[in-house]
C-alpha cells in the first residue's frame, strides 16, 4: 500500500495500515538540500528535489508545490523581494490607493513566471511520483490574497470601511484562485491546499461574508475538476468551526490551539482534519519523547479521521531527530 492508496482508503472511511503524515515544508527543506531560500522559491526544479528528500528522509506522504504566499500577488503586479537566503518580502502592495483596483489585471496562470513556476513543478511531480504519492498543490485564499495585494492592516480597515470594494476586489481574487487551481489539477495535482490565514483574525460574521462564499466557490471548481480540497487557516479557528462546514474542505488543517475534538464534533464526519502538534514547542524544541507522545496524543484524538502532521509549518532547523521520532510514532501507531 503507497501514499496515495493509503490517502485514497482513509477519504473514503476505510482502514489503512499506518497514519499518513501531511506536514507542511517550505524553508526547512531548501536548507535540507543545501539551498538558499530564493532559488527554492523561484526555480521550480530546486523545490521538487527538496520534496523529494523530505519525503525520503522523514517518511513524508505528499511531495507539495507550496512554498510562500507571494505567487498569485507577484505575477498581479506586487513588489516582492527575494533576500538570497531569507523569506520573500513584499516591499509595494499592488493596490496602494483604493483607485488602484479600477487597474487591477487578472494575471494568466500559464504566463505569470511564478504561477507558472508552480505548474511545472507540479508536471515534474506527476512524472516522477504520480499514483504514488498525493501531489498537493497550493493557492491563495481570496481574503489572503487581498491582503497580500492591498497590506493586511489596510485591508482590515477595508473591511469596515469599504466593504463593497472588498467584495470587488474579492471577485477578482476568486477567479484567479479558480483558474490556478485548475491548472494545477490539469497538470497533475490531486490536492488543493487553500491557505485564507487572515482569516484566523476576523470575526465568525465577517468569515462568513469575507471569506467562506469564496473558499467555497474554490472548493465547489476543485471538486468538480475531480481533486481534494485542503482548507488551511493558521492561528486559532476554534470561533469559526461553525461556519467551515459550509465551506466544504474534505481536510481541514488545524493549528495547535485547536481541539480536535472540538473541530471534528463541528464537522460532517466524512471531513478529514490534519495536525496538530504544535510545530515551535514541539517540533522545534521538545524532546523526541515529547514529539512521540504529542503525536500519539493527536492520534488518539482523532483516531480514523485524523492525518497527522504539525499544526503549521515545520519549522527551519526542527532537529532530525524529532522528525525521525513522528515518523515511527506513525509507523508503529496501531488501530487506524
């Protein structure tokens, strides 16, 4: 039984051998290979051989195409910055003035170098480990992508203050996250991770009007193109568990301040969660012993709905032994 047997048998509620591990890695696996941040986030070749040892190394079961927030907002017109070694900046948000959106172009998906970045890396995904491993690909969150072109602190004051312009600005969001996220399952991806991180820091009604109907027009595309929607949102979402049955993921990414619980009581039991060992106290710090048992905590939390992995991000410099020690917590972990 491969990755992708096993990922396939637990969406569809059946038995597996061994729990699946979905965490995420982005700058930790650039310096695994022994690369600078910048060349594994513009050259699409440098983050598939970093997936690739991850994989090999760690007992990872998903190779990703994610890697930073930035794709969508550069190839839209942002200023982003890559530091030869350190995490993008955007040093220009593309709609520095609210007259900025009437000049606003959705960017072609196959056109944009760094969208399209992402599509090769996928193809090369498919002709390397295609029906062995789930291939995950990766877009912004229409309320994330807003606040990635308009700077977060100006869009939470957009909210208030000109929620109609949000809802613009919104749509053209939307249609550019459909249209990447086909391409992406077009050249192979068989997930669609959707990160909507702000979305952590509003309020359940304003999720429900800001966020959710566009998270879900995404997933409602991803379905239909025959793919698995993953809905990630860092940070607490224990107020807005609620409302994401509407949104439809079939994974939902929890971040450590979540229960488990909680969110699978909140969602239909055909819904996957993901996590979530806290990825800085525990991955980052704690023992290999700490990390076992956080990780057989979560799994007997979530026992056959749960895939593990951290609550967030593996973090740069997570000890290898600690990942070793989540790799045969999911080895010899018994009843999935």
């Amino acid at each position: 039984m491969n990755a992708l047997d096993r990922f396939q048998r637990q969406l569809a509620g059946r038995s597996i051998d061994r729990p699946l591990n979905f965490s995420i890695f982005m700058a930790f696996a650039a310096h695994l290979i022994e690369r600078p941040l910048a060349d594994y986030y513009l050259d699409h070749n440098v983050l598939c051989e970093a997936n690739y040892a991850v994989v090999n190394q760690f007992g990872v079961d998903l190779v990703q195409a994610i890697s930073d927030p930035y794709r969508e907002a550069h190839d839209f017109g942002a200023q982003i910055d890559f530091p030869p070694d350190g995490l993008p900046i955007c040093t220009a948000p593309r709609l520095q003035h609210e007259r900025d959106l009437a000049t606003l172009e959705k960017p072609l998906v196959h056109v944009g170098p760094r969208m399209s970045d992402r599509l090769r890396a996928i193809e090369r995904f498919r002709k390397d480990v295609g029906g062995e491993l789930p291939i995950m690909g990766w877009v912004e969150g229409a309320l994330a992508e807003a606040a990635d072109l308009r700077g977060v602190q100006t869009l939470l004051m957009d909210l208030v203050y000109r929620p109609a312009w949000v809802h613009e600005l919104l749509e053209i969001c939307c249609e550019v996250a459909i249209d990447f996220a086909l391409a992406q399952i077009e050249a192979g991806a068989d997930i669609i991770g959707l990160g909507d991180a702000i979305a952590s820091q509003v309020s359940p009604a304003m999720y429900s009007e800001f966020a959710a109907p566009y998270e879900r027009r995404v997933f409602d595309a991803v379905y239909a193109a025959g793919a698995i929607p993953r809905l990630h949102i860092c940070g607490d979402i224990t107020h807005l568990l609620p409302q994401i049955e509407a949104v439809g993921p079939s994974i939902l990414d929890l971040d450590w301040m979540v229960d488990i619980k909680d969110a699978l009581d909140a969602l239909p039991e055909d819904v996957l969660v993901c996590g979530n060992v806290d990825p800085v106290s525990v991955m980052l710090k704690a023992t290999p012993e700490e990390v076992s048992s956080a990780t057989l905590q979560c799994l007997e939390a979530g026992g056959s709905r749960l895939i593990a992995g951290a609550g967030c991000e593996i973090p740069d410099g997570t000890p290898f032994e600690n990942l070793h020690a989540q790799r045969k917590s999911l080895a010899t972990f018994l009843g999935h």
